[in-house]
C-alpha cells in the first residue's frame, strides 16, 4: 500500500541520474508534424537506455526515424499525421 509519506515532495529524473542529464534535459521540436507519439516513446526509450546503462549510453535517438519508418503496417502510425503511443515500442525491440 503506497501512502504519502512514500512520495517524494519533488523528483527531477536529471538530478536522480546525473550521468544522463544532457539526454534527459535534451529538448526536441516536433515543429509542425503531429508526431508527438513519436517524440514521446523515443525519448523515453532514449532515457531508459542512458539509465540502464549507467549513462554508458548517451547518444540520442532518431524520432524522425521511428516517425518515418515505423509505418501504419507496423506500428499503426502515420507519421507526421499521427499514431498510437503503445505502438512503437514493439518495433524498437525488433
């Protein structure tokens, strides 16, 4: 059982992991392309990676490639036109 006292007041994700600060804080620009599916799980497969390798792994990401070759067959997705968040994460494993 959680109670309140078991959450932290604050938590930064680039304090907790120091080692993959430029990775976490790193912002990126969708610009106009309705792709935020794609944003979303490549960034935080991006994080995942720097964290469980102990920022070994820092280098970023292509979410203009999962946007762009994780396609509707796949992924359910239609690049800039929009997706489905759960999708990709299938194709990053494969």
């Amino acid at each position: 059982m959680l109670v309140s006292d078991d959450v932290p007041e604050s938590f930064d994700a680039r304090t907790a992991w120091p080692e993959c600060e430029s990775v976490i804080n790193h912002v990126r620009d969708q610009s106009n392309c309705g792709s935020c599916w794609a944003h979303g799980t490549t960034e935080a497969l991006n994080d995942r990676l720097c964290i469980s390798t102990g920022g070994n792994f820092t280098t970023l990401l292509s979410v203009a490639d999962t946007t762009a070759c994780c396609n509707f067959v796949q992924c359910q997705s239609m690049g800039c036109n929009g997706g489905q968040v759960g999708s990709p994460w299938g194709w990053f494993k494969r």
